[in-house]
C-alpha cells in the first residue's frame, strides 16, 4: 500500500512542467523553461516547506514544548502552513491580521482550527489595538507561546537549502542554467539560490522578479497589488550576496501573465507566479536551447479569484488591457 503517514510527510517533492505556449514567441533556439508547481503543496503553497523546518527546530531546541501554542502575525500562505503543521502535532495556533485582510484567508485559517484575531489598520501603531500590539501582547502573554518570525528565522531560507534547492537540481540533473522566483521574506530565494550556486561551482544565475516598488529591485516600498512578494524594509532572511540580478515587473503584467498561466498552461496560480514568469521570460529571451530555466511558482490561484480572475477588479484598476482586453466573459461566449 502507498500513503503517507500523516499530510506532514506531502509537503515538498513537487514536480516540474515545461511551460509550452506563454514561451512560444522566444523561437526555435529558446531554452527549456521549466515551473516548479508549489501549489501542489498539501497547504497550498511553497510555505507548507518553512512552516516544516521552523516547527522542527523549535521543537529541537525547546523553544516550542508540547501542547504550546504558535503565535504569529500573518493572514496568507504561512499561517495555512503552520496551521496544519501545529494541528498534527497538537500545538494550538494563533495569528493575527490587520482588518483589511479579506474574510476568505481568516475563514480558511480557522477551518484549519487556527484561532485568528482581527485587528483594526486605521489606528496607531502604538495603539493597543493595533497588530503590532496584540501580536506583542499575545506572545508575551500566552503561555508557552512561540513566535516563528519568518522574516528572521534562518530555517526559513534553510528549508529550501536543504529541499526546494536539491530536489531542483535533483531534477534537472544537473542541467539546471538559471533559476527564477519572486521574493517577499526571501527565504526560496537565498535558500534555492545558495544551494544551485553552491553545487555548480557558481554556474547557475539566479534572478530575483521583484514588484514595482519594492527595496529589492531600487524601490521605495510604494505599494503594489502583487501579494506575497517586494518589501518596504530588507528582512534578514534575505541573503543580498544570492541574486546575480533583479527585475522589476509591473502590477498589469503580472496580472495578465497569470491569467495566461491559467488559461494557456492550465496552472491556476497567483499573481506573484505570473510575475515571475514575466520575468523568466524576458531573461529566456537572451538565452539559447542549450540553457535550462527554472521558475519556482509559489501558491495557487483560488485565493484570487476575486481580484486577477475577476474581470470587474481588473478593469477598475486599468489592468483589462494589460491583459489583452479579452474579459473571461467573453471568452465564454
Ligand atoms: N509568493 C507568495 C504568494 C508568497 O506568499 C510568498 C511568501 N511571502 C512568496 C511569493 C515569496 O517567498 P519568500 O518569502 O520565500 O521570499
């Protein structure tokens, strides 16, 4: 018989797929460009691999003891990864998210049985009421709390080290040339980039995809609409020595390229994977079909239904013709 002990033992080993008709204008020398499908994670994302590692080395270091509960501000892909991670383990867990987090992501959380407090944005940081504060207050005051902090913790970057990198190169034998993904903590970017320069010798380049704005690609930390990816600070979980060269994608190119993801490739991915394509196709153009691309896509496309798929978000934003000016309505018709 085949199956896994528990949904723990799923997480990692996703497959590769040659994306074959977003990259058809590159011609007969294009390289293969290859997606790394982390959706296919049993939570969703590319964050089930970090929410793994930090658990298993709080455990091993004491910080996180039986029965203890898991405390940390987040409203997206690694709280539904520390979720189930706590849930088979039998740690209670609690995240906090600012009010203008969408009820969807704070219902998918508590099916998961996460606890998930709604904390005002329009109020001062300094405010008891605000995220910062009762994200503060409920680790100091919770027993045996346990605050991961992606945004510092090493075993972020490090579970890529040690799984997204090797199994990339694992699977490409080797032949790997370059790797493309976005960056929001940039822990796969560090971690992945780290271990293919590491086993190459330093052949393989690594290109972060960055949204308009962020401090990674020069930005100021204006706001974009990508989510997931860029930031307003450099968090220490981002390894500056790693990347060879950042591009800079637009909010309308991303959008639309993810909408070609799920339309062309059948891959119903969110938007920071349609920027990273964005990307990994303008660095294939400058390479030939002696070169093997890999482009990591970081979660699925459900949870953006309501904005990239929605044809009415798109329009009032002015990303309609971005993205071809075809309406998914109408390509229904
Ligand atoms: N895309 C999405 C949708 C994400 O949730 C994240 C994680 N913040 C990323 C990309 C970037 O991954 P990392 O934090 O490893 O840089």
């Amino acid at each position: 018989m085949q199956y896994a002990e528990s949904v723990i033992d799923l997480v990692g080993n996703t497959p590769l797929v040659r994306l074959s008709s977003v990259t058809r204008d590159l011609g007969p020398d294009a390289p293969l460009v290859l997606a790394k499908v982390e959706y296919l994670n049993p939570g969703g994302s590319v964050k089930d691999r970090i929410a793994v590692r930090m658990v298993d080395a709080a455990e091993a270091s004491g910080e996180l003891k039986p029965g203890g509960t898991i405390v940390e501000p987040t409203s997206g892909n690694t709280g539904i990864g520390l979720a189930l991670v706590a849930q088979q383990r039998g740690y209670k867990c609690i995240f906090v998210c600012p009010d203008k987090v969408g009820q969807e992501k704070v219902n998918v959380l508590r099916a998961y049985g996460a606890e998930v407090v709604v904390c005002p944005t329009a109020v001062d940081p300094a405010d008891p009421r605000s995220y910062y504060s009762v994200s503060d207050r409920l680790s100091r005051e919770t027993p045996g709390a346990w605050k991961p902090d992606q945004y510092s913790n090493p075993n972020n970057p490090r579970s890529h080290y040690e799984t997204t990198g090797p199994e990339i190169w694992a699977q490409t034998e080797g032949r790997i040339t370059h790797f493309v993904t976005g960056a929001g903590t940039g822990g796969t970017i560090s971690g992945v980039g780290r271990y293919l320069k590491e086993s190459s010798g330093g052949r393989v380049q690594v290109i972060g995809a960055d949204p308009e704005g962020s401090v990674y690609s020069g930005g100021t930390g204006r706001p974009y609409l990508v989510e997931g990816v860029g930031e307003d600070f450099w968090p220490s979980t981002y390894d500056q020595d790693v990347a060879d060269e950042i591009i800079a994608v637009s909010d309308g190119d991303s959008f639309a390229m993810t909408r070609r993801l799920a339309r062309e490739e059948g891959l119903l991915v969110g938007g920071s994977c349609g920027m990273a394509v964005v990307a990994a196709l303008r660095v294939a153009e400058r390479l030939t079909k002696d070169d093997v691309l890999v482009v990591l896509l970081p979660d699925g496309g459900r949870g953006y239904l309501n904005k990239i798929f929605n044809d009415a978000w798109m329009a009032d934003y002015g990303f309609l013709e971005a993205a071809g000016g075809e309406t998914i309505g109408e390509l229904l018709e």
